[in-house]
C-alpha cells in the first residue's frame, strides 16, 4: 500500500503510520518535520517523475511488505499528488488520509464561505487563465507558483475594483500572514516563496448567495437574448439569430477571454461573461459604453468596458484574446479585423450588413493565416396581424464570417 498523508495546514504527521515505512516521500520539511524509521529510504520531492519511478522500484523489490508513506500539503487530493499515484499505480493501492486544504484555510482565515468560489491553479502554467477567472467571477481561489503569484495577478487585475488576500505559511504559528491588499498593492511587492493560496475577491459580492452546487457557476439556462433583454438605441443591437451562431464560434467558456469589438449594446459581451468567460467591450460612443455597463449590471455579470475606436484601441489592451466578435466598424472593418486576427488565440468572427465588405473581411482573415467560413442570415419571426392572424416579418439579412487559426499558425502566439 501507499499511504498518502495530507499535513494539513500545520497538522502534525501522525507518527504510527511513518513509524511501519519502507520508504518515506515528501518535501523536505516535511521529511524533516517526522523521524523517520529504522532502515526506511528517504526521497526528497522534486520532479514528480523521478520519485515515481522510485517508488515503483521500492514496490517492485520489496520482500517485507512495508508500505510507502507519502508526505503532502494540504488535502493531496485538492491539485494534489493523489492523481499522479493513482495513475501510476492505480486508486486501490492508495490510502489516502486528506488534511485541510489551503484554499479551505484561507478562506477559513478571511472569514466567508467558499463553496461558491471557483478554484484556479496556476502553479507551473502562465496566469492568463487564472486572471480571466479572477475577472469573471467574484470569488476566487488561485493556488500560486513561481511567476504566477501575487504580484502578477495584481498588475493584471489593476483595472477591476477586486481585492486580493494573500495567505502566506498557512498553519505555521511562526510565519503565517494573511494580508488583504489592493491589485496594485499586490504588484509592488515581492512576497518571496512562503504563498499558500491568493483570494480575489469583489468586495460587493464576496459573501455569495446560498447555494446547492458548489464550485463554478452553472451555466445560464438559455443564451440568444431576447433584444429586449438588452438597453439598445435604435435597434443598433446584435439580433439574437445572429447572436445565437455567432456564440456557437465564439465558444465562451472559463478561463477565456473574449473581446467584443464595435460592441454597441455590449450584448454579446454580456452573454459572453454569462457563460463564464472574461470579457472586453470596446466601444466609442459615450453613451454606448454607459449602455453596456448598465447591461452588464443588469445581468450580474463583469464586463471591462474599453472607450474607443478600434483598431487604435485595441493596442491599449494587453492580454490577446482567445475569441473576438466584430460587430462594428465601417470603412476601417478591414483593419479592425486585420488587428483583430493578429491577437486572436483561437476565433475571431464578424458580422456584417452590408455585402460590400464581405470579401475584404474574409481576406484579412485568410491573410492572417486563418481558415474561414460564413453564412448569409435571413431570418421571419412571427408578427401579429389585426383580426388575430400572424404574418411573417423578415428581418434584414446579415453575414456572419469565422475564422479558426489553423494549429501551425500558433506560432508566435502567446499560450
């Protein structure tokens, strides 16, 4: 058997379990923190591959059946070693004893529920998917790691009103901090090694509402709103036909971000963070981007809302994007969709009245190494008629372009 021992936040080790060990993994503190039997092999986790094949060793020539203790933080369970041992030696060799995880004590120490927060890691990856999280949603956990700690996710959170905790030496009386700071106090600072876990918190809506799912929220129960959902002027609004295809390419999902150009009504932004993802509405008309934060209020959802004429706006935002929607533009739609596909990770699609800019936007998808394709919507939806009868009434045609990057095009592309 392998027993895998959860410490905890500071939890002691409990000595009769390592006291029968073969072989004893964990870090080095906490090998240094158990005394360690007569006879017993010691390995100090590094890269996770060498120890497992270790262990496979141990287990291969054993002749006294003593078993394997596996020394880990927190719950290991939790973005813990468990996964990794159960793959490599399946889930009926391991008993496994959890502890409490660190996102569990953080949150523990900040005083609120967590079973509404959505857990993020980004120890060992690049942030960018911690910090769409961080924009989408009110609370969140991200576990830490080098060059995705506390200051990165608060030069990329500046912008947003959130509040980071940051909790530091979890369980250790002698060191443990947890410290509430803003994004920009967080990216001023060197916070060393110690990190446990960062909370990001939206002040407003930290506490939560009473749930019965725990985790992520669920998707909403229908997408394509009806326009009247939305405050729009003069009918200058993403009809929900179109919107419907045009999210269906767009794929909006957690951890995403999706910027809606020429985004008027900010409607497809809006349905965009309804479906988890961070979303970037970009908007020249004052009184649109009122609009757009009024509906993003209104639904309950956080939308960044950018004052400014694409394409010259969209070099002002730092982080590409994995889809984009254009839904505005004009005489520079060639352009927009040109800078567009330049940053976009995955899609980007458009959406177009007139049919004089259909070919131009296609090329600058092409041009960008995309593979593209479209449709010509035409759509009646039901009208009433005097005497209680029902006509047909058809709405003004609108083509819908997409363009994937091809994989080969990922080159020079951030991940």
């Amino acid at each position: 058997m392998i027993t895998v021992i959860g410490t905890g936040t500071g939890a002691p080790v409990p000595e009769e379990v390592v006291a029968g060990a073969g072989l004893v993994v964990g870090g080095r503190r906490h090998l240094d923190a158990v005394r360690l039997p007569e006879g017993a092999g010691r390995i100090v986790l590094g890269p996770l591959a060498p120890a497992l094949d270790a262990i496979d060793a141990y287990l291969e020539k054993d002749a006294e059946d003593r078993p394997v203790v596996v020394l880990a933080s927190g719950d290991p369970g939790f973005f813990g070693i468990v996964r990794a041992l159960a793959e490599r030696f399946g889930t009926e060799r391991l008993d496994v004893r959890a502890g409490v995880s660190s996102v569990a004590a953080a949150f523990a120490r900040a005083g609120l529920p967590w079973d509404d927060a959505v857990v993020v890691s980004a120890h060992g990856r690049e942030p960018r998917t911690a910090v769409n999280v961080c924009r989408a949603h009110p609370k969140v956990a991200v576990l830490t790691g080098p060059g995705a700690g506390p200051a990165e996710l608060g030069a990329a959170l500046r912008d947003t009103g959130r509040i980071l905790v940051v909790a530091s030496a979890l369980g250790d009386p002698a060191r443990e901090r947890v410290e509430r700071v803003t994004p920009a106090e967080a990216a001023a600072r060197d916070w060393g090694a110690a990190v446990s876990v960062v909370l990001c918190l939206d002040p407003a809506r930290a506490l939560g509402a009473v749930r019965t799912v725990a985790g992520a929220p669920a998707r909403p129960a229908g997408w394509a709103l009806d326009e009247a959902d939305f405050a729009h002027r003069d009918s200058m609004i993403t009809k929900f036909e179109v919107r419907a295809l045009a999210l269906a390419r767009l794929g909006p999902r957690l951890g995403d971000l999706v910027w809606d150009v020429g985004a008027g009504s900010g409607s497809v932004a809006v349905e965009c963070a309804r479906l988890g993802a961070a979303a970037v509405a970009v908007e020249k008309a004052a009184d649109g981007v009122e609009r757009i934060r009024a509906n993003a209020a209104a639904h309950g959802v956080d939308v960044r809302v950018v004052r400014g004429a694409a394409p010259q706006a969209l070099a002002g935002l730092a982080d590409d994007p994995d889809a984009v929607f254009v839904g505005g533009g004009g005489r520079d739609l060639p352009a927009i969709v040109t800078a567009c596909a330049r940053r976009a990770r995955r899609t980007v699609v458009v959406a177009m009245a007139a049919l004089d800019r259909v070919p131009a936007a296609r090329e600058a998808l092409t041009s960008a190494g995309f593979s593209c394709d479209g449709v010509l919507l035409q759509s009646s939806r039901l009208a009433p008629l005097p005497g209680d009868v029902t006509r047909l009434a058809a709405a003004n045609p609108v083509f819908l372009l997409w363009g994937v990057r091809r994989p080969a095009c990922f080159e020079g592309v951030a991940q």
